[in-house]
C-alpha cells in the first residue's frame, strides 16, 4: 500500500522549553563561563536568549566585581523554583 502523506516530523528527545527573558535560573553543575568559575546552584536572570533557547544571556549579581552577564548553554541551566 503507498501512503501519500507526508512523513510525520520527529521530535527530538528531551526538548526543553524556551525560558523566557526575566524568568530566574540556576546552574545545573560548575561552569567556567568567560573568566569566571560559577559553582552549581547559582541563580541568575535570563536577560536574552540566543538561537531559540540554544544558550541565554544570564545576568548573575554576586560574581566577584558584582553583576555580570555570562552566555550559557541551555543544558547549563534550569528554570530556579
């Protein structure tokens, strides 16, 4: 038997919503992010998202010489509850 009907898309495993900008997020795990060592469980604010929530602009407030903002991957972070 032919089907005609176009192939149905797959989704990706695992596909984590965007977050959006403003919403609070915490570090997953340590990471070295433009000269600054952030342990795990830091919180930050989403300040702008790259490549449809690939990565996010994170602003963190208590980095050594006060508020930063560092581009994380989004397998970094998690929205903070």
């Amino acid at each position: 038997m032919n089907d005609s009907r176009p192939p149905k898309k797959r989704r990706a495993g695992n596909v984590s919503p965007i977050i959006p900008e403003h919403d609070l997020v915490r570090l997953i795990g340590d990471v070295q992010a433009e000269g600054f060592s952030i342990p795990k469980d830091t919180t930050g604010t989403v300040v702008g998202i790259y490549g449809k929530g690939a990565a996010y602009a994170v602003e963190i407030a208590n980095l050594p010489g006060g508020p930063e903002v560092v581009t994380l991957r989004a397998d970094q972070v998690e929205r903070a509850h």
